[in-house]
C-alpha cells in the first residue's frame, strides 16, 4: 500500500550538500494512491473537473503527474453526491493520476457576491443561481471525500493583502480552529493525504503559530496559504525566507497560487515543493505564449507573417506542426484551436522548467536559469 510518504533522507542529504547558496531546494517523489508526483511539482489547474482546452491525456504527454480540481465549483454543479454516485473525479475526468483539490474558502470569497463569514464556516449564495450555501471545514472535507481528492486541503480562510497585525492575528486562529475540525472530519486511507494550510500574512510571530497549530494535527503535506494575493514578490520572498523552516521538513509543502517562472524558482530556493497557478493555462488562452525568448503576445502584428515555431526545439504540437503566423491568427479569429494549442504549449513550458529544476537539484547545480 502506498502512502504519501516522507523525502527519501538519502536524497536529501545530497540535496543539502550539494549546493550551499540553495541549500533549502530539494527534490523528491510524494507517493501517493494514485501514483508518484516528482517534486518541485506544477499542477496544472482543471477547476471544473476539466484543464480548459486540454484532454487528460495530453495534460498527460507534458508531464504532469497531479492536477487540481475545486470543491466550490464542482459542489454548485454537477454537484459531489453526483460525481461520487458516477464513480468519483478521477472517473468522471478520466484522470487516473493525482488529483489536489482546493477546500473551497478562497473561491467563496473572490466568486460569490453574498456570503458571510461565522465560526461554524461560510453561508454564501451561488454564483449560478444564488441558491444559498455552506462551506464548513465539516462539508469542505466531505465534497472532498466525495469527489475522491488524492490531496485534500483544510478548510481555511484565506487573510487577504493588507491585513492589520490583529486581522491578520484573528484570522490565522479562525483557519487554525477550521484546521482541528478538517483533520477531525478527514477519513484517512493509505495513499491519501490531507495538507494543512498556514496563514499569519507576512507576521512571523503569526506564522510561526499557525505552524505550530496544524503541526500538532500531524497532516500529511503543509501548504503556505495566504501569498500571491498582492503582496508583491519581494515581500513574498521575505516570507518564504523563513515560513517553510517551520513546517517538517520531510513532509511536502505546497505554496498556493503560484507562479511565474521567477517565483516558482526562488520558492524552490526556499524550500518549497509543490505549486499551482492559472498562468499558463489562462494566459494561453489570451494569446501569451511562455518561451525561453520571453513572454510572446501572440496577437502581436508582428506575428502574423512569422513562419517560424513559438521554439524551435519545443516537442509540443504547437511548435511542431505550426507557425506563429497560424497561432496569431487562430488567436485573433478566436478559434478553439488558438486556445488548445497555446495552452498546450505553456503547459509543456511550465513541465520542462521543473524538470529542469528537479535535474539541476539532483545534480546539485545552482538553477538560476530564468530570472
Ligand atoms: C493566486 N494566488 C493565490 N491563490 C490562492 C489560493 C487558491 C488556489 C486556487 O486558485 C484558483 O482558484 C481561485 C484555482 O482555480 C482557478 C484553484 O485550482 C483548483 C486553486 O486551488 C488550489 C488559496 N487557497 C486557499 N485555500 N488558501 C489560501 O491561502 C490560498 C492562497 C492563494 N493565493
């Protein structure tokens, strides 16, 4: 039986050894039901049991080894007591591998319009259809289960960017008392995993706290929530320098919402292992394309006569079988084509950054190839 289980030590020490200015970076491999995830990890996210515009299986060929669901859309539809009926996410998606969802507190407050926070969980109407709602570490961990979650995330609410150091203070004991009740109400089975989340916003004293918090409840994996929401990289940076030395250090930590290559890099740097963020999957459809060049505006004018492949040595379909000139104008015209074979190409991009990350760490070589 696999679990999610700890960094090989072995491999940790060469990690360690190997390179001093990075000495917090570290690869390994979280096992888990569903399969092996190599980390530093990007999953790409499939919010609505979906990658847009990609089928699993080519998600699949860029070398992802876990992908991201929410319990905030898939509860308001098609509904969890729906996809557990049909088998569960993996079946319903046709995904075998890992899946990660998210608890659903940071969709409620960016997406719904009405919702109100109380120490039981959140009462929110849908988005959809205002039907009313609540999100409680209770039903948050429950849709999990339901839906099937290789990994599933404690129910917090996310501080938002600026906080005061007693919003922040009161904030981080709320998602620490949420943290007792997700571990409470999480069923355990080998090679599942539920990740707690540390909040404190860029307070080390809180942070510290929220550490010692949910490292009392034993979850399998940390993620350090509450960042990319504003802050900035530098401040984002200030408290990565420091925020996951509190966290075990053979348990996997996840930061959330990040990134561009820059600030997966220097997360790396910092101890971090496992990321998500919308950037290439959203910003392919709107025409951005990542490539060692830069960022390409597809849309460009520039483009539209440009016979040549976004890169030349990419082994995407994008860049195998088509010109910038038919991807610009795939993207002007809108064609669902434009979105597929950009996004498929960012995701190719944002698989071959950690897999060069993880090789320069398993040869100890200092990676600071994109800045
Ligand atoms: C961007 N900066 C960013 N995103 C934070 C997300 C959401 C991650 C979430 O971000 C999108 O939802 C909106 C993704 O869907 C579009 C979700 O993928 C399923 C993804 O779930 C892990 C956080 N989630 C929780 N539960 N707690 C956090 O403190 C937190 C912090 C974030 N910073």
């Amino acid at each position: 039986e696999v679990s999610i289980t700890k960094f090989p030590a072995d491999e940790r020490k060469i990690i360690a050894k190997a390179h001093d200015k990075y000495k917090k970076a570290r690869a390994g491999i979280i096992n888990t039901r569903h399969g092996q995830i190599h980390t530093p990890a990007f999953m790409p996210v499939g919010t609505k049991g979906t990658v847009k515009a990609m089928l699993p299986e080519s998600v699949q060929t860029t070398g992802a080894d876990i992908i991201l669901g929410n319990t905030y859309h898939l509860m308001l539809q098609p509904g969890a007591k729906r996809v557990f009926k049909l088998g569960g996410l993996h079946k319903f998606m046709n995904w075998s591998k890992p899946l990660l969802t998210d608890s659903g507190g940071f969709q409620v407050m960016s997406l719904s319009k009405l919702r109100k926070i109380t120490e039981e969980g959140v009462i929110f109407n849908s988005h959809i259809d205002g039907s009313k709602f609540m999100l409680s570490p209770e039903s948050s961990t429950e849709i999990q289960y339901l839906l099937g979650s290789t990994i599933t995330m404690a129910f917090d609410e996310c501080t938002p960017y600026p906080s005061t150091y007693e919003q922040a203070k009161s904030s981080m004991e709320l998602t620490s008392r949420w943290a007792k009740r997700s571990r409470k109400a999480f069923y355990s089975r080998d090679g599942y995993g539920q990740f707690g989340i540390i909040q404190g916003s860029i307070y080390n004293d809180l942070r510290l706290k929220s550490a010692l918090d949910l490292i009392e409840l034993d979850f399998e994996g940390y993620a350090i929530g509450g960042l990319a929401v504003g802050e900035g990289q530098e401040l984002m940076f200030k408290v990565l320098d420091y925020a996951p030395d509190l966290l075990p250090i053979n348990k996997p930590r996840y930061l959330m919402g990040v990134g561009k290559p820059a600030d997966i890099i220097g997360a790396v740097q910092r101890g971090i292992d496992m990321f998500d963020c919308v950037i290439p999957t959203r910003s392919g459809r709107n025409g951005q394309a990542f490539t060692k060049y830069g960022v390409v505006n597809i849309r460009n004018s520039k483009y539209k006569e440009d016979n040549t492949p976004l890169e030349e040595d990419c082994l995407c379909p994008a860049c195998k079988n088509y010109t910038k000139a038919y991807l610009h104008y795939l993207v002007k015209v809108k064609e669902i084509l434009g979105a597929m074979l950009m996004t498929w190409h960012n995701l190719m991009y944002f698989q071959k950054l950690m897999l060069r990350i993880r090789e320069y760490i398993a040869q100890g070589k200092d990676f600071d190839f994109i800045s």
